[in-house]
C-alpha cells in the first residue's frame, strides 16, 4: 500500500512537469506559425550602425499564458555572430511589467541597431527565443531566420577628403610702370633744370636706363599726360597744358634716344593727353587736405558743372583760397610722363634647373611655380619644403607640405605641417585641410566642425561635407553638398537617396575610367533598376579590372536577386 501511494505521487509529479512543459513545447512546434515583418528587408547599414524593426505577430493560442519569453535578434555570419538588445514578453497570466501577448494571439513592434562590422555584410538575421514558466527551467525554441543582410553599399564611400593646395602667384611676363612728374611755374611751361635733377626724375631715368641693356625687359610704350590747374581763364589754361606736353615730350624723346631705347621714334610708342583745367586733381588734393572749409568746397565742385562758376565760387571763399593758391594749385602745373615696361622671368626649363641646382636663387612664387612642372610627389616635397625653409612666414609653403604629405598617406607629418601654418595665418584652406586629417584620423565630428567652418575655402570643402553626409546616413545632405560635378561620392549619393536614374546619368557623366569601384557601382545601381545587361557587364568590368569585387559581390546582398542567375554565378565564380 505504501509503494503504490509513492507510485502515484510520481505519477502526479510527472503529469505536472509534462503539462508545464506541454504548453511551451507547442510554442516549440509551431514556433513557425509566428509571423516577422522585418524593416528594412534585406537589413542595410546607415551611418556606420545596422538598424532593424521587427514586426511580430503571434497566431492564436500560440502564447502559453504562464510563459515568459526572451526574444534575441542576432546577426549571424562566418565564424561570429552579434546580438541585438533581447526584448522580453510575457503571456495574460504572468504578474510582471513586461509586454503581454495575449493567449488570443497579439503583436509587438521592436526596433534596435547594432554598430555595423565589415563581417556582416553576408550575414542572415535571426530571432532567437527562450521560453520559462516561473522557475522553471527555460525551454529554446529555435532560431528561425528573418532577413539576410547586410547591405552595405554607403561603405563604398570614398572616404579620403580633398585637402587643398595653394597656389603660386608667379608671372613669366610682369608689367610695371616707370613714372616721374614735373611740375611748371604759374603761366609757365618751359622745363626747369631743378625739376630735371629731382631725385624721382633721377630715378625715373635710371630706371629707363637699365631696362634698355637689360635682355630681361622689353619697355613697352609711353605716355605723357600735361595739366593746367583750374584758375585762370580756360582759353589760357588749354594753351598751357598743351605747351606743356609739348615740351615734356621733346624732353623724354631726347632722353630715349640718348639712352638708345628701341623703338622710341616709332608710330604709337608715345602718347600723350592734355587736361586743361584739372578738376578731378583739385577734388582728389583737397579730399587729402587740412584745409579749412574743404568741405565747403567740395560741395561747391559737386553744386556746379561750369568751370568758370566753380572757379567764381571758389574765389569768394577768400580765407581758404590763399591756402589753396599755396598747397593745391601748384601741384596741379605738371606733366606727368609714364613708361611701360615688361619684366620677362625665367622661362620653365630654368626654373626646374635652378629648383635642383641653386633654389635659394628663386622669389617664393618661383618656387612654388616649380613644385607645379613635376609629377613625382617626393619632388614635389623636396621643393615646398626649400620653399617653407627659405620663407618661414609663408603659410601656403607650408601648407603645401602638408597637402603632399597627405597624398603620400603620412598622416601625422602633414597634420604637424598643417598646424605650422596656421600658426602663420589662420586660414580657411587650413581649416580644411585640419579637417580632412581629422577624417583620416576617424574623428568625424571634429573633421565635420573644420569643413563647416571653412566654407570660404571653395568647393573642396562641399565634397567633403558630403563625405560626412554620406558616413552620417544623411543622403539628402550628401547629394547636395555634392552638387551637379560628377564624381563617384556624387553618384553614390544620389543611389542612396533612391534616384537610381540620376546615379546611372552622373556616372555615366565620368565615362570609362580606369577605376573598378565606379563599374562596380554601376552594376549596383543597374541591379536596382533591375537592368541585368548593365549588372552583368559593369560587374566583369569592375573583376577585370580588380579582382577583389569577385568574392565581394558573392557576398554582396545588393545582388541577391542574382544568386541564381547562371550568368552572375559564372561571372563571380
């Protein structure tokens, strides 16, 4: 009797745990009835995160009342996996503050991201569930896959910003001008001998001098404009400004031809111009004066077109005449004689000699021209840094260090280069070019902090927001960063941002380029457009030209479509 007591025991113990276990065994069995809407389909990164919203939908009498269930979406791929945040339900009968799935069947929406790895991008996700009722032991249900992933087409992003280079000034062929002045007695126009010995005469003649032996200047032209000031009846004074171009003529062609100046005698070489009364030298000395009442004056010349009734005017301003008849009028008596010359620089081929034999001969824009008529980088340095070593003040010397050695992929010389300049000049282009290092450096907030304040530095700096837009998820901002120039970043801008049309037309803009990455592109958009000629025939493109898309484009899940299509599978195989 006791035996049998015992046996029965066991039996009501063992009916309890199968009926426990028996509701989350059927949640077990037909976990496949559960339906999942998974956003977006397949799963896609977005500014360097993978993001998901799972729609669940429990079917009728599918969700145990007692049981608590954790729900794990996970990422799975070769040799790893990772896991979303687990979300926990709860079935009508459990006294808990989790979301209830009612016995009559119900839903729950969940959304999560994970930061995205360069080993998801063949990846499938899964919703993996536990199930418990109290203390119980928890039961797995199996893992049942919802969506491949990932699509990671914004990683293509050509990350590496446009630093900026600035440029020389240098000219081969620079104008100048050679000028003296001289100035006449009151109703005069004879030249004075003390007006000739002036030290700017002096100089002017000097001037003149060495350009007719110097092979490195060709003297151009000249031009004499004479002036009378604008007292006086005008008759008069139109007499005395031509004298006066007359005589300063006669002197500068005697002075030409002593100096054995070419071509001085021919037709055109000399021109001249008489002022008779000089209203706009009267305005321009005043304005430059201390003289009482001159704004009284000024307005008087500003009242009255007539010369005779400004002149009038004028006069009755008795105090202020005396000083102008003293401090204005006689320099307003003059010729004024101008010679135009061109300085002819070194031509390229002594440039480039002198840059390696003799560089400190060179101004700084000659330098900086240098660096322009070489294509090897390591030349290039070489002369921006004799550049930088020779003008330490000159930020864009150092600068273009910088620029050069970021070309050449040496990160932390060129910042150290850059931040040299900037001590020099705190310019936009350095602000830049900061920027792109701190790109390069992964710290895309400072770097998007630098291009933003450097927007005066040119298009350079559009182009690399759009990177930034581009890495941020924000492909609207990308497209118009980007703008209308073609360029891979600017197409793979516009297929984010779903123009799939607009893409195919700016890379088709860049025409056959040597880059596999563009073909490559084109086989993406080409795949959303659903154009297997262009997939397939930009896809071989891209493989001959570089190998590595063939194992990339197996993985791809742009291409998922395609598993099957015979010639995708011959083309990546």
């Amino acid at each position: 009797m006791k035996k049998l007591t015992l046996n029965l025991l066991t039996l009501g113990v063992a009916a309890i745990v199968i009926s426990s276990c028996g509701g989350l065994n059927k949640m077990v069995d037909n976990s496949s009835t559960v339906d999942y809407d998974v956003q977006p389909s397949p799963v896609e990164t977005h500014g360097g995160e993978v993001e998901v919203t799972i729609n669940t939908t429990f079917p009728e009498k599918y969700f145990n009342k007692k049981a608590v269930v954790t729900a794990t979406p996970v990422l799975k791929y070769e040799d790893g996996q990772t896991e979303f945040e687990p979300t926990t339900l709860q079935g009508e009968k459990v006294e808990a503050n989790n979301k209830v799935i009612p016995y009559a069947g119900g839903s729950y929406s969940y959304t999560g991201k994970v930061p995205y790895k360069p080993e998801m991008l063949k990846s499938e996700l899964v919703v993996e569930m536990s199930a418990q009722i109290k203390d119980k032991d928890p039961v797995l249900i199996p893992g049942i896959k919802i969506a491949d992933g990932v699509i990671a087409t914004p990683t293509l992003v050509n990350d590496k910003a446009q630093a900026i280079l600035v440029g020389d000034k240098f000219q081969r062929i620079v104008p100048e001008t050679y000028d003296a002045e001289i100035l006449y007695v009151i109703n005069k126009y004879d030249i004075r001998n003390s007006e000739l010995k002036k030290e700017q005469v002096a100089e002017f003649q000097k001037k003149i001098a060495k350009a007719s032996t110097d092979s490195a200047i060709v003297i151009k032209d000249a031009k004499i404009s004479s002036y009378a000031s604008p007292d006086g009846a005008y008759d008069l004074n139109e007499r005395l400004s031509g004298n006066r171009g007359d005589a300063a003529e006669r002197y500068l062609e005697r002075a030409l031809k002593k100096m054995k100046v070419k071509g001085f005698d021919t037709e055109g070489f000399l021109s001249t111009l008489e002022t008779a009364e000089d209203w706009d030298g009267f305005k321009k000395l005043m304005e430059e004066s201390d003289i009482k009442d001159k704004e009284l004056i000024l307005r008087v010349l500003s009242m009255y077109s007539d010369p005779a009734v400004r002149e009038k005017e004028i006069k009755n301003i008795a105090e202020a005449f005396e000083e102008i008849k003293v401090e204005v009028l006689p320099l307003l008596r003059r010729s004024q004689m101008f010679i135009n010359v061109e300085n002819i620089g070194y031509t390229d081929e002594e440039i480039i000699a002198l840059s390696q034999s003799d560089p400190d001969t060179l101004n700084l824009e000659e330098i900086l021209y240098a660096a322009t008529l070489t294509d090897d980088n390591n030349e290039k340095l070489r002369i921006y840094q004799v550049a930088a070593k020779n003008y330490p003040e000159s930020f864009r010397a150092k600068n273009n260090v910088g620029y050069i050695l970021m070309e050449q992929g040496k990160t932390a010389e060129a910042k150290a280069a850059f931040e040299e300049a900037q001590a020099i000049q705190d310019d936009d282009v350095i602000k830049n070019n900061l920027g792109a290092v701190a790109l390069a450096e992964g710290d895309i907030t400072k770097a998007e902090e630098l291009f933003t304040s450097a927007m005066g530095a040119g298009n350079a700096v559009n182009y690399n927001l759009g990177i930034i837009k581009i890495k941020q998820g924000d492909y609207t901002a990308a497209v118009n960063y980007f703008g209308n120039k073609a360029s891979f970043n600017a197409a793979l801008a516009q297929l984010l941002n779903d123009d799939v049309s607009k893409c195919l037309a700016t890379l088709g803009e860049m025409g056959d380029t040597k880059c596999a990455k563009v073909d490559y592109l084109r086989a993406v958009a080409g795949a959303r457009a659903g154009r297997d000629e262009v997939v397939f025939n930009n896809l071989s493109a891209a493989i001959a030209k570089d190998a590595k898309w063939k194992d990339y484009a197996k993985k791809d899940a742009e291409f998922l479509k395609y598993a099957a299509n015979e010639a995708f599978v011959k083309i990546v195989e």
